[in-house]
C-alpha cells in the first residue's frame, strides 16, 4: 500500500481540521489533564509542520502492514484534532484567565518587584521565540518603488531585509504639505483577508499619514508578497517579532520619522504583534492593540501561540500581563462585545491598569469598548485609535475631523494589489534573496552568533 503524502495531508487537515476540531473537543476547560494531553499533541504536530516546512513532504511511503497504516491514520487523525486545538489556541475559562492573573499578581507588591518580573518575563519571551540573543543589526538595504501623490498623503512600495536575505515587504504611507519631523507608525494587518491590501486597512494607513504620521504597513510572513517562508510555522513568530523590530530601524532610519514618536497598531493577529513589539522594544512610545488582549486567549495561529513565548519552565504569563509590559508608556485596548475581548473593562483593565499605577500613570493606559461590535478594525475602532494617537504621538486630529466632530476617510483611493506589490514579474525578488525556511534561518542564526562573538568580545575588552 502507497500513500502520497503531499495530496493527503494538505486534503485531509484542510477540508476537515475546522469542524472535527470544534466539535469534539471542548473549547473552554481547566483539566490539567487534558491541557496536558494537548500539549504533548501540539509538540507532535510542530514537528511534522516544521519538518514539511523545513523538508517538503516525502512524494510517497510504502506500508506493507495493516498495524502500519492504522498507525499512520491515528497519527493523521491526532494531527487533524490539533490543527484547531493547540494549548495556547484554545479558550480557557474567563473564571481560569482570572485566576491566572491573581496568580501573577501575588509574585509582585511594588514597582521594584514588577520591573524585576517584567525583565525575566521579557527575557522569556525572547528565549521562547528563540531570539535570544537578538541577531547582529544587518544593512537593512531599502528597495524605494516610485511615489503616488494622493489627497493629502503619498503611497510608496518599499521592502528591506530583516535578515540578510529576507525581505519585508510592505507600503510608505506619507503625509503631504506638513513640514518637520514626522511621527512613525507601524501597521500589522493581522489574519483578515487581503492582509495590508484590505480597503480598511489602506483607509487606516492613509488616514494617519493625513494626520501628519509616516505609516508603514506590512506583511505578515507567509502572507502578501512575504512567500520566502509559510505562514503556518512556529518560525512565523519568530521572524514576525523580528520584522517587527527591524520596522523600527526602518523607520527611524528615515530624515522625515521622529525617532521619539514611533507608534503601533493592529487588529486580531496583528493585535498580537502590537503587544509582542510594545512589550519588547522599548522605542514603542505608544501601543492600541485592537480586540485581542485577553486573559483566557493566546491566540489561534502558530505566529502567534506555536512557541514557549507564554509558558516554560522559567515563566508563566498571558495576553494581558504581556500588554502591561509596556507599561508606563501610553496603551490603548480596543475591545468589542463578540469575541474574547467582551471582558476588558472588567478583567484586563483593571489589572494592567494596577500595574501602570506603580508608575504613576493610570491615565496612560484607556480602553475603547465596544460591547455590540464584532472582531474588527472599523470605522468606530479607527476613530478611537486616531484621537489617541493623535494625543500621544502629537498628530493634527483636526486634519481629519468634520466641523461636527465626525472623522472624515473620504477621499482615499483604494489601491489594488497589483499596484501595491513591491516585487513583479518585471521587477522581482533580488538574486540573492533566501529561498525558504532553512535559507532564512540560517540568515538567522548567522546573525545571532555574530552578536555572541561581539559580545564575547567585548566582555574580554572589560
């Protein structure tokens, strides 16, 4: 008996992952036993992805013994299960989140305690998304594709490496006729469709570079134009929150960016990011994640939940005490009444609200409810964003409100995808370009090691 590997699994966990997973496996539970059985599922299921993701799929097994194949079909029936159910994918109770969150809070009485559980919980994260150490800053080499003037902002394709090798690409949105040092914005578009040539999301970048920010959005790896590498990896993560970091240095590497001003913000999956980057780098002066902090959510995708970034032998954290991480720069959490975010202003905010006390700054941290909206970036979502960035990044609110006080996002020419590609059939990837996962990881580690050498050297210096 024959089995083609690379038709089956794709069939098999495509077609039928979303409804075998939800509906014989619980989505809310406290059992340690089954969080436990979980965990060693979603261990067995990284391996085969990262291994396909890293190998290919084998074009053909033979099996000559029917024991052999009920093995196999066990093993695709546990890896169709674990394609929606995963320990950190997976809802816990809102009464567990709340727990969770008392635990955490017992370790910590004063400022000195939180910063000491704040540093070990950053440098956690870090280990789990496997940059620790961060790679060695690498030319980011900027490919600039021609300006298109619109009505009060430009649009520019523009792609850099993160790695060398790996590119991140994405679209400069830039404020026309406002003169002097720009705020910088950085906008994840998260798992909606079309990712950053979504209409809503060129609506949100075009409107804040109107505001007098210089935005840039980009692609989620194994999304848009980023095809170097999949997205359904654990590896996704880690170059996620790197390109994120790298976003930075782009940004500030431009004469018009204030390096002081650099904001954050995105919806979902690009909520994850949001926090993830406000939490880590520092340069972040102001956050809004929007519907995605929670304390009973980890987050449904591998970029998000497929490394140890939550839990490990040395740490156990969540969403909301990550959020709070950036405290005491100024935060925004945008919820809404239809998704795990229906809890913020009782749950969340109170507790990251506790934390920024120790610094003085409750009025630093805000949150936008929205308790008959759904899981989205709207127009009503936007608007909140706008005024707080507005307040904190110094930007012209008015530039973009109505004499009765309404936000005005008329005037916006939507791009389609074609225009707003950085790399064509006539102008594609450079040569040197990593070809996949392993190219890109080696690129990785190569940078990594360079920063343990100049380390070790400067050690020996002192």
């Amino acid at each position: 008996m024959s089995i083609d590997f690379k038709r089956l699994t794709p069939s098999l966990c495509g077609k039928y992952s979303q409804r075998v997973g939800s509906s014989i496996m619980p989505r809310e539970t406290d059992d340690f036993a089954y969080k436990g059985l979980c965990i060693l599922v979603k261990m067995f299921k990284n391996c085969i992805s990262d291994f396909v993701s890293l190998f290919g799929y084998p074009k053909m097994v033979r099996i000559n013994s029917l024991p052999a194949f009920i093995a196999l079909f066990l093993i695709f029936v546990v890896a169709i299960v674990a394609e929606e159910v995963e320990p950190h994918s997976l809802h816990v109770s809102k009464a567990q989140g709340q727990r969770d969150l008392a635990a955490y809070a017992k370790t910590y009485s004063n400022l000195s305690q939180w910063q000491a559980r704040a540093k070990h919980l950053k440098q956690s994260i870090l280990r789990g998304a496997n940059l620790d150490p961060l790679p060695a800053p690498s030319p980011l080499r900027p490919i600039f594709g021609p300006q298109r003037e619109y009505h009060g902002y430009t649009v520019q394709n523009v792609a850099f490496e993160s790695v060398p090798g790996f590119f991140v690409t994405g679209n400069l949105y830039m404020p026309r006729e406002k003169t002097g040092k720009h705020a910088g914005i950085l906008c994840p578009h998260g798992h909606f469709a079309d990712g950053r040539f979504r209409a809503a999301h060129q609506i949100r970048c075009a409107t804040l570079a109107r505001m007098g920010a210089v935005v840039f959005a980009y692609d989620m790896v194994g999304r848009g134009e980023s095809t170097q590498m999949g997205h359904q990896q654990s590896a996704a993560l880690t170059m996620q929150i790197l390109n994120s970091m790298r976003a930075i240095d782009f940004l500030c590497s431009l004469p018009s960016v204030d390096a002081e001003r650099i904001g954050v913000t995105g919806a979902s999956g690009g909520g994850t990011q949001t926090f993830l980057l406000a939490a880590l780098d520092e340069r972040v002066a102001a956050s809004a994640p929007v519907v995605m902090v929670a304390a009973n959510y980890y987050g449904g995708c591998k970029c998000e939940s497929g490394l140890p970034i939550h839990k490990s032998p040395e740490h156990n954290t969540n969403n909301a005490e990550i959020a709070a991480l950036c405290a005491p720069r100024p935060l925004l959490l945008v919820s809404c009444g239809a998704d795990w975010t229906q809890h913020t202003p009782n749950i969340e905010m109170p507790y990251i609200r506790s934390i920024f006390k120790f610094y003085n700054e409750e009025q630093a941290v805000e949150n936008a409810h929205f308790p008959k909206q759904h899981h989205d970036y709207n127009h009503t979502k936007r608007a909140a964003v706008y005024a707080f960035f507005a307040e904190h990044l110094k930007l012209d609110h008015a530039a973009v409100t109505t004499a009765d006080g309404a936000i005005d996002e008329s005037d916006i020419l939507i791009e389609t995808p074609e225009v707003l590609k950085v790399f064509t059939d006539t102008n594609p990837r450079p040569a040197h370009a990593a070809a996949d996962t392993r190219a890109v990881l080696r690129s990785l580690k190569k940078m990594q090691d360079r920063n343990r050498k100049e380390g070790s050297v400067k050690k020996s210096a002192s």
